[in-house]
C-alpha cells in the first residue's frame, strides 16, 4: 500500500541506522513489524494470570509423536 507521511530527516537516518535497511520502505517496513510484534507480546503479557494453563506438556509432547 502507498503512504505518504511526514517523517523528520534526523529521525529516518536513525531508523536506517538501526534497521540496516538498504532502502526507507525496507526501514519502515522492520520497524513497523518490530512495534507489532512488541505490542502483541505486551498484550500476552497482560494475560499473565488470567489464563489458567494445566502442566500436561508430556501428554501433549507424546501426541505429537503419534501425529508424525
């Protein structure tokens, strides 16, 4: 998708910096998948407690076993 934004110059010579992109579309496409997934694995922790998550990690390991 085409965007047009208004980003400072000082600001994107850091973002290519960081990302090692070759090109800004490289750059802002990383950055942009980065704060995804740094916003999902937030949301995961504030389930922390609210889930309740049995301990059957070898049954489970032995079913996949049998799905091979």
């Amino acid at each position: 998708m085409r965007t047009t934004i208004n980003v400072k110059d000082e600001l994107f010579e850091h973002l290519l910096t960081f990302t090692g992109a070759r090109t800004k579309t490289a750059a802002v496409n990383a950055a942009l998948a980065d704060y995804v997934r740094l916003k999902r694995k937030e949301e995961l922790i504030q389930t922390r407690g609210r889930i309740q998550v049995k301990e059957n990690w070898r049954k489970l390991r032995e079913m996949e076993k049998h799905e091979r």
